[in-house]
C-alpha cells in the first residue's frame, strides 16, 4: 500500500482504506457517503472523489482522503480496524519523511517502529492464543552485559548507554542503568544483586543489570532500523 500525493498532500484511497481494515470497498464508500454531509458541515468541503480502473478495464469510483478524513472515517469502525489505519499511516507517513535527520532522529523512528512491531506481535499472539507465538531466542536464557551488545554495534558501552538514555529507553538510579516504566515489563534486563567485602571487612551491595536475548535483539533491532532509515 502507498500513499498518492494530490496537491501536495499525502491521501490514501477508500480501496486501500477496505483492503487494512479487511473491509468491503462498497461498505467504507457507503460509510464515507452517510458521514461526508456532517464533514461538510463542519470543515466546508466534500471528500475528494476520484476513479480507478477494475479488473476488466471499467473505472469505478474511489474516494481520496487525507489523514484526518481517514481517521474521521475510522470512528465508524472498530477499534481494532481503527488501531490498523491509525499504525499504517504513522509507518507510511515515516516513509514519506525526507532523509535528512539527524542520528538522533534516525534512532527515535528506529525505536518508535520496534514499539509498533511489538505492538503488533502482541495482538497476533491475542488473536491466535493457540500458535506457536514465542520465539526460541527469545526464551534464551543467556544474558548480555551492555560491553558486550555494544561491541557488537561497533561502539563502547558507555556510547550506547548514552544513546539508550537520549531515546528515554533507560535512565540511571542509585549508579546503576535501569530501564523505563514504559521498557520495564518486556523482559528485555534482569538486575543481580553482588555482595563485595571491602577491605574493612564491611560488606558492599551492588545492583547489576544484564541484558536478556530479547533485549539483545531488542537494541540489534532498533540499531537496524536506524540503518535502513539512514540509507533510505
């Protein structure tokens, strides 16, 4: 599905707008219709009408909306439909940005799409409670310092904790780098308490937090976002 551009700005027809909500294109052209009158109203303007040509070479009517008319239109559907359209445009929208960002903007949609990724994995493992859903890495035991992830990036570990930090991914508490509510119940860290005997003979603790595969992948995921996003 892409976006078309009329006038200068981005629409998406009623023939894609059927084809994400798994809808029948004559039942959104009939809600567009029932709902323009109150759209006029308000906004003082009609839905763009347009054409396209069918399978056997026939044009049929389509509507062309924008963003807001899409989402206007979306209120008649449910809410699962709606969170469809809604994740579809802010993906297409991303895509249709120009290329020149900064790393640090390049990272936010990196991370803003993992965010969505997992949004979606979350719902097909509501919708299918009987598929094989998890992933074996993703049920690894083995754990990760934050040295070792970002060898793999090809930083320092102070570089990528530094970078986790400026995506509000994970922030410091009592010395120790500690994730987000938001990130907090992903299964992304696990924290070890160490016990140190000084050399008074006083006993120290310290709290440690390691990285799960799924965090692993998590940081591997996001970093390749930002490539794709940078190349493109």
């Amino acid at each position: 599905m892409q976006l078309q551009q009329i006038n200068h700005e981005q629409k998406m027809s009623s023939r894609e707008i059927a084809e994400l909500t798994g809808k029948q294109h004559k039942d959104v052209m009939k809600a567009i219709r029932n709902m323009e009158p109150a759209w006029q109203k308000i906004n003082g303007r009609k839905f763009a009408l347009g054409s396209y040509a069918d399978a056997q070479g026939q044009r049929r009517p389509e509507y062309q909306l924008n963003k807001t008319e899409s989402l206007y239109v979306a209120t008649k559907f449910n809410d699962e439909a709606r969170a469809h359209l809604v994740l579809r445009w802010e993906q297409l929208e991303r895509k249709a940005q120009p290329a020149n960002l900064s790393r640090y903007e390049i990272l936010k949609l990196a991370m803003q799409a993992e965010e969505e990724k997992q949004l979606l994995q979350t719902e097909v493992k509501l919708l299918s409670p009987k598929a094989d859903y998890h992933d074996k890495v993703l049920q690894s035991k083995s754990t990760y310092v934050t040295t070792q992830i970002a060898k793999e990036l090809g930083m320092s570990a102070v570089t990528l904790n530094r970078k986790l930090h400026d995506l509000e991914i994970q922030h410091k508490s009592n010395g120790t780098w500690v994730l987000y509510a938001k990130y907090q119940n992903r299964g992304y860290t696990k924290t070890t308490t160490t016990v140190i005997q000084r050399s008074n003979g006083e006993n120290e603790t310290r709290m440690t937090t390691v990285w799960t595969e799924k965090g692993r992948k998590f940081i591997h995921a996001l970093f390749a976002q930002a490539n794709l996003y940078a190349q493109g």
